[in-house]
C-alpha cells in the first residue's frame, strides 16, 4: 500500500509498524553488541570495509599500540559514531597516541 500525502493509517497499523520498528531497533542494537564476541581477525575485516561499529570495537580491543587504536577511533568518529567520538577525544585530551590537545579533545572542535 502506498501512503499519499491524503491517506491516513490506521490505528491497528501504526501499533504493527511501531511493534516492527522496536524489533529492527532491538535486533540491531543486539547485532552490534555481538562484535564483542567476534575473533579479531573477524572483526577487523569488518572495520577494514569501513562498518564504523567495528572500527570503533576494534579501537576497545587493541592494547599496548595507542597509535593504531585512535586511527580505527577516528576512522568511526569521522563516519558520526558518538562513542568513538568520545573515546578519540579523550585519548586527545589524555594526549594518548596522539598529540595532546584541548582542542581536538573538545566536542565543538573549541576551548572554552
């Protein structure tokens, strides 16, 4: 059924669409949860192809190579993800395999 700018939904259909939004919601919110269970080599493949949720689980599972964890942090952060946002300024702010910096550890890009 295609939906013109006149046609109204009714109410037993707006429920079904908002009970299949929440399930997409829910099964996509549990795909990304899985990463964490992937092997490495696994997930790398992912964040190699450019999925900014393995960039940034990559980033969370390298140790010991500060440098290699911020570029896959940024490679995310630069696609829009909030979480690798986060962690690319506070390894800036911590001056953590990068250069410290106030400025690029800010949200805004500024200090205050």
């Amino acid at each position: 059924m295609a939906l013109t700018a006149g046609s109204r939904l009714s109410h037993a259909r707006v429920i079904a669409l908002t009970v299949v939004a929440a399930l997409v919601h829910g099964a996509l919110l549990h795909a990304q949860q899985d990463l964490s269970e992937l092997p490495l080599d696994e997930l790398r493949v992912l964040a190699e192809q450019g999925d900014a949720e393995a960039q940034n689980s990559l980033g969370d599972r390298i140790f010991g190579d500060r440098a290699q964890q911020a570029r896959w942090y940024r490679l995310a952060a630069e696609q829009g993800h909030a979480e690798a946002q986060m962690n690319l300024g506070g390894m800036f702010w911590l001056g953590l395999g990068v250069p410290q910096s106030d400025d690029e550890a800010s949200p805004t890009g500024e200090t205050t």
